[in-house]
C-alpha cells in the first residue's frame, strides 16, 4: 500500500508526542467554548478583544450578505472587487496612518503576496529565526536570498545587511511574536533599514487592535512612521473576522495588484466580511474599555503566575505563554487542565524549537478576572 510508509511516519509522530489533531467547537469564540459536546472555559483563541462574537458585527455581515450575497464570485481584478471592499481598504489605510490599503483573504496569503511581490532573484531578505511560518514559506516562494537572524539579535542582523551587496533588501518580522508574546524592537529595526537602505515588513498579527492608540497597533506603540514601512496585520484575531490587509505607499500597493500572486490568482473574500470588519474596525477604534480590560487581566495573570515551576516567559503583550519544556510534559499539562474543565492549547515542535514546548494562555477581552482566577487556581493546584 503506498499510504503505509505515511501512516508508519504518523505513528512515530504519535509516539513522539507531536501528533496534531483537531478538536470540534460547537459554539462561538467566546471563553465559554463547547469542544466535543463539553463546555470549557478557553485560554486559546486569538479573538482578543472579544470581538469574534459581537451582536453589531453579525449584523453588518447578515446586511452585507442581504446586500451582496454571499460570494464575490471572482477574483479582485476581474469583477471582485465590491464597494464594502474599497471601503474597507481606504478605512484601513487612514486607521494604519499610510497612503493606501490592500485587502488579502488570509494573512497567510498576505504574507505569501508581500515578499513575493516585492523581491526576487538577486535580492536578499532577512528574518528573525522565531518569525511566522508563513513568512517563512514567503520567502522561499520567491527566491531571494535568504538570511535569518537569532531572535531580536541587532548586531547579528547589522552584520548581515552590511555584508550584502546589490538587490533589494528587505527585513520580515513579527511585531509580536507568535508563539513567545515578546516584541521585535522595532525602532531599532527601521533605523537599520535607514543606514542600510532596506524595506521593513512588519507583521503585526498579533498587534492591531492590542496596541497603540486606539488599537491601531505596533507602530503606533512605538509612535513610527516611515514609507520604508511596509505593514501587514490580519483581521481574524482582534477584529474577530477574517482577512488581512497589507498598508503601504502607493507604489507598494499597485505593485502588489500586479506581481503578488496570492492576491491576483485567488477569489476575493465576500464582500460581506469587509462590511462586518467596517464594523469591527470602527469598535476596536472606539472601545478602548476593551484594551484597558484586556491589560488589567493580562496584569493579574502575570502576577498569579509567579512561583509556578513553569517558566513565565517575558510579554506583555495578550499572548503569555509557560514555558514546559518537555513535549510530553506540555501535553499532560494542557490535559490535566483540560480534565478541570480549562482548555489551553500545548504548543511543541515544529512550531516552536525543540525543547521549548509550551502552554500558549491568549486573553481576551471577554474573559473575567474570575475566569483569569480560575486558571491560576488550577494551575497552582497541579504545581503542587
Ligand atoms: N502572521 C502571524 C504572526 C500569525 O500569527 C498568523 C496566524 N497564526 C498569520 C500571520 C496568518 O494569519 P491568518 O491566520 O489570517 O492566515
């Protein structure tokens, strides 16, 4: 059978403690979350100002789906293209404080379309060693040079940049790093960019709607602003929906209508889903209530976490993670909560390298501090 050597590897992975496996959710995102029949208290979306279930955003996509119907039938260039989308993009330009706007269906494919639209052979493209997967794959996908440098590590990268020649260069990075919580500096990233003539891309996945004035995200945090800045962030964590926008010069912009593939070769995302993120983006810009909320719990969390034989790692950012170590260990752990009614996803390799397994607790908005008491209990409890 030629399907036996794949199931033999799956076995091994199983083994190993690395089998990945789905879990089937029958209610919406909201901390009350019922996985297979049962009700959990959850630590694991990324619907972080609780928005993915709000009763204004249901709306706007129940009237954009009476008004536009349910598919865009075609992609962007060819009849895609719907007034909500358009809308949407100039929203998101004036929200991230540049000229113009790009709406991907993913930020997956968003980070596919950006540095495979913007460089190539002969160019050279640098990455932080813990970036997201996906800007990972983008920069095999189109085949410039690749160097990675250790995670936040300035020197190693003014190195790099200073040892490469002719070409385009451009330095990918996550604003908020996935997995760990932690910030890339960017100030310092931009200055290199100015002394070295290179592009900055800033995945900020985990930063809009989070941070900054009015959620408007890292670069607001750290209060930057520069054309060399090319800024990405995605609509299905903080905004609650789907999709990804890429913001940018002009110039950035229409390049990426004409070379980025994951943008002109796919269908666009109904036009439906841009009227409910017009809605979302206009809460995440005027509820700060939800922002303030969210850094109170992530306040208490980090203090209850104190004295715990699991490693607290250094953010303050929605994301904190607790650092197991063992892949079988951040497993039981994720089970044992699980059996107390808390689900709170286990992380291990691939995704995060080896022997740095880990719980990855998300906050939300939506949580209580009760619910945030509940957890610490649980935990303290089986530390013990
Ligand atoms: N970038 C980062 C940093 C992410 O964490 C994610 C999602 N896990 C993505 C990009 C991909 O976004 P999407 O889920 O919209 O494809």
């Amino acid at each position: 059978m030629p399907f036996t050597e794949l199931q033999l590897e799956l076995d091994e992975r199983c083994a190993r403690g690395l089998l990945r496996q789905r879990r089937t959710v029958s209610s919406p995102q909201t901390p009350e979350l019922v996985v297979e029949g049962k009700p959990y208290l959850s630590f694991s979306s990324n619907d972080y100002l609780g928005l993915a279930n709000h009763p204004d955003i249901i709306s706007a996509l129940q009237q954009g789906a009476a008004e536009y119907g349910v598919g865009a039938g075609a992609a962007h260039l060819v009849c895609g293209h719907f007034t909500p989308h358009e809308q949407l993009e100039c929203e998101l330009a004036a929200f991230a404080g540049k000229p113009a706007a790009l709406l991907f269906s993913t930020g997956y494919m968003a980070n596919l379309g950006v540095v495979q639209g913007l460089v190539g052979r002969g160019d050279t493209v640098f990455a932080d060693k813990l970036n997201h997967a996906s800007l990972n794959d983008a920069m095999l996908l189109s085949r410039a040079t690749v160097q990675r440098y250790r995670h936040n590590d300035m020197a190693q990268l003014a190195v790099l940049l200073a040892q490469t020649g002719r070409g385009r260069k451009l330095i990918c990075v996550d604003a908020v790093f996935s997995m760990d919580g932690d910030m890339a500096p960017l100030p310092e990233l931009l200055a290199l960019c100015v002394a070295h003539d290179a592009w900055l891309l800033v995945d900020d996945a985990h930063g809009f709607g989070v941070l900054g004035h009015q959620g408007r995200g890292s670069l607001s945090h750290f209060g930057l602003s520069s054309p060399r800045i090319i800024y990405m962030a995605t609509l299905g964590k903080a905004a609650g929906v789907s999709g990804a926008f890429v913001a940018a010069e002009q110039a950035v912009i229409d390049t990426l209508i004409n070379n980025a593939h994951s943008y002109v070769y796919t269908t666009a995302s109904p036009p439906a889903l841009a009227c409910a993120l017009r809605q979302s983006l206009q809460l995440i810009a005027e509820e700060d209530r939800r922002r303030a909320h969210l850094h109170q719990l992530i306040a208490q969390l980090r203090t209850g976490l104190h004295g715990l034989p699991w490693q607290l790692m250094p953010s303050d950012t929605a994301i904190q993670p607790l650092l197991v170590g063992d892949n079988q260990a951040a497993l039981a752990l994720s089970m044992a909560l699980r059996a107390r009614g808390i689900w709170v996803a286990a992380i291990r390799p691939p995704t995060v390298p080896a022997g740095t397994a880990r719980l990855r607790i998300t906050l939300s908005a939506a949580h209580t501090e009760d619910d945030v008491s509940r957890l610490l209990e649980a935990l303290h409890e089986l530390a013990r």
